[in-house]
C-alpha cells in the first residue's frame, strides 16, 4: 500500500490533502478499516465501512463522508456543508 494518495475529497485543492504519510491502521471493534494520516494542512483521518461507506476528516478542519449509496456529504473548512 503507498503511503501517498488523494484524501477522496472534492474540494478542488488536493494540496492540503497530499502527499500524506499514513501514521497508524488498524482495524476497530466492529470490524471497520482506519487509518490515521498527517498532511501538509495536519492530521487526518480516514474510515472505511464493510457496507461500503467512508469517511475523511482531513487536516484542513474539512470532513468527507460517503454512504456508500451514491449520496455523499462534504463539509469544507468554513463549515458550508455539500451534498450530493
């Protein structure tokens, strides 16, 4: 697995995002993958579900959430909040 990627977030500027070095992983207690990151903008977050969802919190104060459904949530550092 690269220690280096995109965050999956949309808002038009990656580089608050990456490179990004992955800081920790694991697996919580119902099963879910997780991975803490530090980026340029500073820690981050990252989730993913068994039903398909995820979730960023990035180093920007940004969140990313997708529900695995097609509908997705993205709250940017000012706190507007996107859906889709």
């Amino acid at each position: 697995m690269s220690s280096k990627g995109n965050s999956g977030s949309n808002s038009g500027s990656s580089n608050s995002y990456t490179p990004y070095t992955i800081t920790g992983s694991g697996t919580n207690s119902q099963g879910n993958s997780y991975d803490t990151r530090s980026q340029p903008a500073g820690d981050a977050y990252h989730y993913s579900n068994s039903n398909g969802s995820y979730y960023y919190s990035n180093g920007n104060n940004s969140t990313y959430y997708n529900n695995g459904q097609g509908s997705s949530t993205y709250t940017a550092p000012n706190g507007n909040v996107y859906k889709k």
